[in-house]
C-alpha cells in the first residue's frame, strides 16, 4: 500500500499492479517480432492503455483498445490525449459476448489479448472465457498474441488452434503468436 492510500488520499485502483514492470512486458511484446506498421490493431484488455499507446509509436493504421474497468479506460483515455494514430476506446466486458462483438470492428489485422483470459476464466468460467477468446480470434485476420499465466495456456492454443489460427511460435514462455 502506498502512502497516500494508506492516507486516504488516493484511492487504488485494481489491476493496475503486473507481475512484471511495463518496461518489461513492452519488451516481451517487441519479443514477438511483430510488425505493426500500417496495421489494424485490436488490444482486448488494455488495461491503462501503456502497451496501446506503445504500439501507437510503431505506426499502425488505427488501434482500439477495450477493458472493462471504467477506472482503466478512463486512465487509457488520458495516455490517448496525444495520440495521433486514429483509435478507438470502448469499455467492455469482455466475457458478455453480445456487447462485445457489437463494439468490435468486423476485421484486425492483429488481435492481442496479454495477461487477461486468466482474469476472464477466473471470473467467470471456462465457458465464457473460451467463448471471448473464440470471437475475437473470429476477427483476427493476421496475427493474435496471446500472453497468460502458463497454466492458462493450453485452454489458449487449443481454442484459437479450432477456430483456424496456427500456433507460430511461444515467446518468452508467456506470449504465443498465432497467424491466420
């Protein structure tokens, strides 16, 4: 707990704390070799929106970034402010299939998903979890990354391996990069 917290001066907001440094998981996605110049990019879960906003330096043709937490897109909105590249930010629950695929476009050229699907299974089921995973690999047309906790990671491969994408490579033991 940080000291204005534990003051009452600032509330905490949850989620924001990564088991590894934002330096650190920026590095792991540029491990992935990923090209995103000219690009359609969808960050399903964007938390604060750093690593969209990173993306945003490597010249993408348009970024939307989705989480669930008005806390964390209201933080993403505020990193977003100088963001040139055209984006879109949408607060969304991940796992209500419905309003998700109402706020997704109908294609991205790469679809990302780090860190989330084991809040998503967590929460609310193996089901649901599965299903959200299926409807945005629906709209991947290129490349999805995928980064859990590696117990979470054969449930991963398995579903985008049914829904057509082809396990390329694993990276860092934690990031698995699908091509369409």
């Amino acid at each position: 707990m940080t000291l204005p917290t534990a003051l009452g001066l600032a509330p905490r907001i949850q989620g924001t704390r990564v088991g590894r440094s934002w330096r650190q998981r920026i590095e792991d996605l540029d491990a992935c070799g990923i090209d995103y110049a000219g690009k359609t990019v969808l960050d399903a879960g964007c938390n604060v929106g750093i690593l969209a906003y990173e993306i945003s330096k490597r010249g993408p043709a348009f970024i939307h970034a989705l989480d669930g937490s008005p806390q964390m897109l209201a933080a993403a909105k505020l990193i977003f402010r100088p963001v040139d590249t055209p984006h879109r930010l949408d607060l969304v629950d991940l796992a209500n299939d419905r309003r998700l695929r109402e706020v997704l476009r109908p294609a991205y050229d790469i679809v990302q998903l780090l860190a989330v699907y084991q809040h998503v299974e967590r929460a609310r089921g193996v089901a649901l979890a599965r299903r959200m995973l299926a409807t945005l690999a629906e709209r991947c047309t290129e490349t999805f990354v995928a980064a859990s906790n590696p117990a979470y990671l054969p449930a991963i491969t398995e579903t985008l391996t049914a829904s057509g994408l082809h396990l390329e490579r694993a990276r860092r033991v934690t990031h698995l990069v699908f091509r369409r």
